[in-house]
C-alpha cells in the first residue's frame, strides 16, 4: 500500500507541474498573448492568432506520445517520465524571459511559438507514462480509483496555474500585469520542476513492465506498428472517448475567459476566480468518478458525462450571459464535475484498452491524436464560430455534437474494468 501511494503520488505531483506549465500557455493566450505577442488592429483577431498558436502545441503532443510511447514501451515507464518534465520545465521557464513583439518584432511570437511546440512534445509522452505506471503497480480491484488521481493533476495544475494568475491580476494594475507581472508565474515553474523531479527519481520502475521487457523477443516491430497494425479498434475508441472530454474542458477553461472579457465586458478576475472555485471541485469530482467506475464500470460513467457535457453545454453559456458571478461560477463548476465524468475513469479505460509490450505506444498516440481535433482546435473554432455569429449558440452545438461522437465511440466499445493488465492481446471490441 505504501508503495502504490508513493507511485500515485509522484505521478501526480509530476502531472500537476507539467499541466500547470502547459494551461498558463492557454490562460495567457487569453488574457496577455494576444495583446503582447500577437498584436492586430481588432483585439479578437489577435486572440484567434494567439489561440491558433496556443494549438501548435497540441499538434507536437502525438509526436511526443509516438517517440515517448516508443522508448516507455522499450525502455520503461520512468526514465521517460523524468526527461518528460525536464523538457516541459526548461520551455516554461524560457517563456518567461522571452522578450515581446514590442522589442525584438517578428522574432518574439516565432520563439514563443517554438517554445510552446517544445511544451506539447513534452505533454505527449507525460500522460501515457503517468498513468500507466500507477495502472500497472495498482490492483485490477481499484484501478479505477488509483489511475484517477494523476487525472486529478490535470485541474490541479490548472488550480495552481489559475491561483497565481488570480492573485496577480488582484493585487497588481492592468498595466503592472501586461508590462511584467505576467512573467513570474512562468518563472516559478523552475522551482515546481525541481521538485517534481526529486519525487520521481525515487519512484520504482512497473513490475509489469519488467517482466514484459524479460520476456520480449528479439526483432519485434516497433510498438506504434503493431498498435496500428493489431489494435487500431481500440486506437479509434480513444480517439472517440477523448472527442467530447477534450473539447468540452477546453472550451470551459480557455475559450470562456475571452468570452467572458471580450463579449461580455467582465474583469478577468470573474472568470479566473470561477475557474479557481470550478477547478477545485473538479480535483475531488474526477476522484469520484474514478471510484465509482469500479463499481459501476468504465463506460456507465463515461457515457454519463458524454450525455451530460452534450446537454448542459446549452446552459453553460445562458448562465454566462447573467454576468452573475455565482450563476457563471456554478456554469463552470457543473461542466467539469460533468466532465471529471470522462475524465475520472479514462486512464484505467485506455490502459486497459491495450497489452503491456504496446500500451505507452497506443494509450498515449489514441489521447493525444485526439488533441489535435479536438483541444488544439477547439478554442479557435469556438472563437470563429462567436466572431462569425456573435452568437454562443454555434459553440455549443459544436460541442454538443463532440459529445454525440463520443458517445457513438465508447457505447461500440467493450467494458474493460477488472482486466488483467498482463494481456498481450487486444480487449475484442462490442458491446
């Protein structure tokens, strides 16, 4: 018991590091990016430019998850883990010393740009290991709950990342925030890569992994070819699964902060603090949800917040619309307790999706190919479709119909819970 509380907890501590280095990408594009980076004559030309570089590094993350999920799938979970966060820390920090487009011109958004394909590469190979070394040290009994505490590093990161901004934005002046203030929370990175690095050095390497890598046979294909080759059903039922999940959370955390500011004329602090509120209960929400998928099993949960997220989307934005802080906090809080939902039970969904010698390889190229159809485009697309309509209301159909793909996805896939994470061969798909 003592061991598997170590691994979550260095899963979950690493976790929570990188995604908070990845989401004040995302926050600042809304808030600073645009205006110091990217500047245009109409401010939402410059968050759409600001956005569409923000999706770059969701383009890198597959080709972080092919070459992570490679080298994991041959080498082991941890020492992928480690260079993993190394590279994700030294981007972030860099970023914060970079000069703006008022000082070096065309040269600034290029290296930011650089910087943030570095931070998707990063992200890439970090969840697949994260998760599939707390799937593969814990027991089939609670796997479910074990495997959802490094998805919870997920809103924690964002909790951190979006405290620090928070508190920055209330004790400081607009114009303090844009000249400098927007700088420390990248810098601070540093210090939480450090110790994200200490905690994971320490952790032990997956005993399944290890019996796995004893047993492997010489001139094997490479993992990602025999995930394309043997499990391409399952390579498709989590791209499927994280379809809504990803576009919903994206939407919900990024796409709203311009929504809020930019149509409804609101101080960045409303939308900061509902999302410092929102992403606090989301932590302890995607727990949950983890829990009760061993009970209840993977896909009864998930399809529960697929149809949810489908539906509560339309609300979402008529809550907005009240400019109420407490009715826009509560839009949020109930869109990611719907989406902890998918969250919760999808790290043991997809690790038990595939066998040991190819799981790095396909758990991770399955969640972050579907990155770049859904996270990477979806605050663009949610920005063009506002500016094109002025209206909200295409924005939820756009997610409403994310959230009718991944429920047509996992209803065609099999339940997985209890599976023996010592298969080699694929779970065969149907219901």
């Amino acid at each position: 018991m003592a061991s598997i509380k170590r691994i979550v907890g260095a899963s979950m501590i690493g976790t929570t590091v990188e995604w908070y280095d990845f989401f004040l990408y995302g926050s600042a594009a809304a808030l600073v990016f645009n205006k110091l980076f990217f500047p245009a004559a109409d401010p939402l030309i410059g968050t759409l430019i600001a956005f569409a570089s923000y999706g770059l590094g969701f383009i890198a993350r597959p080709l972080g998850g092919v070459v992570f999920g490679h080298f994991g799938d041959r080498l082991g979970r941890k020492k992928l883990l480690v260079l993993s966060l190394l590279l994700m820390g030294t981007a972030t920090f860099a970023m914060g010393l970079l000069p703006t487009y008022a000082t070096i011109g065309i040269g600034a958004p290029i290296l930011l740009t650089l910087l943030r394909l570095v931070q998707g590469f990063a992200l890439g190979g970090e969840w697949g290991g994260a998760v599939l070394i707390v799937s593969e040290h814990g027991d089939a009994r609670r796997r479910g709950f074990w495997t959802s505490w490094p998805q919870a590093g997920v809103p924690t990161g964002n909790l951190l990342a979006t405290a620090v901004l928070a508190i920055l934005a209330a004790v400081q002046t607009d114009e303090a925030f844009l000249s400098w203030g927007w700088r420390i929370p990248f810098l601070l990175s540093g210090i939480l890569v450090g110790i994200g690095l200490w905690i994971r050095l320490t952790v032990a390497e997956s005993p399944i992994f290890l019996a796995a890598q004893a047993n492997a046979v010489a001139g094997e294909k490479a993992p990602i070819v025999e995930v394309v080759r043997r499990h391409w059903r399952e390579l498709l039922v989590a791209i499927g699964a994280r379809l809504a999940e990803n576009v919903t959370y994206y939407v919900i955390t990024v796409f709203s902060l311009t929504y809020i500011t930019g149509t409804l004329k609101l101080s960045k602090s409303v939308g900061l603090n509902a999302l410092l509120i929102a992403s606090a209960i989301h932590l302890v929400a995607i727990v949950s949800w983890g829990t009760l998928s061993d009970r209840l099993g993977r896909r009864k949960v998930y399809l529960f917040g697929a149809v949810g997220t489908g539906l509560w989307t339309f609300v979402f934005f008529l809550l907005l619309d009240t400019k109420s802080f407490a009715l826009v906090t509560l839009a949020v809080t109930v869109g990611l307790v719907l989406h902890a939902a998918m969250y919760g039970p999808q790290a043991a969904f997809f690790s038990e999706l595939f066998g040991t010698r190819v799981r790095y390889s396909g758990a991770s190229v399955g969640y972050q190919l579907a990155s770049i159809v859904a996270g990477a485009l979806a605050p663009f697309i949610a920005v063009w479709l506002l500016a094109t309509f002025h209206s909200a209301v295409p924005v939820s159909v756009y997610v409403a119909l994310m959230a009718v793909l991944t429920t047509i996805a996992v209803t065609l896939s099999r339940e997985t819970q209890g599976v023996d994470l010592e298969h080699e061969e694929r779970v065969s798909m149907g219901a």
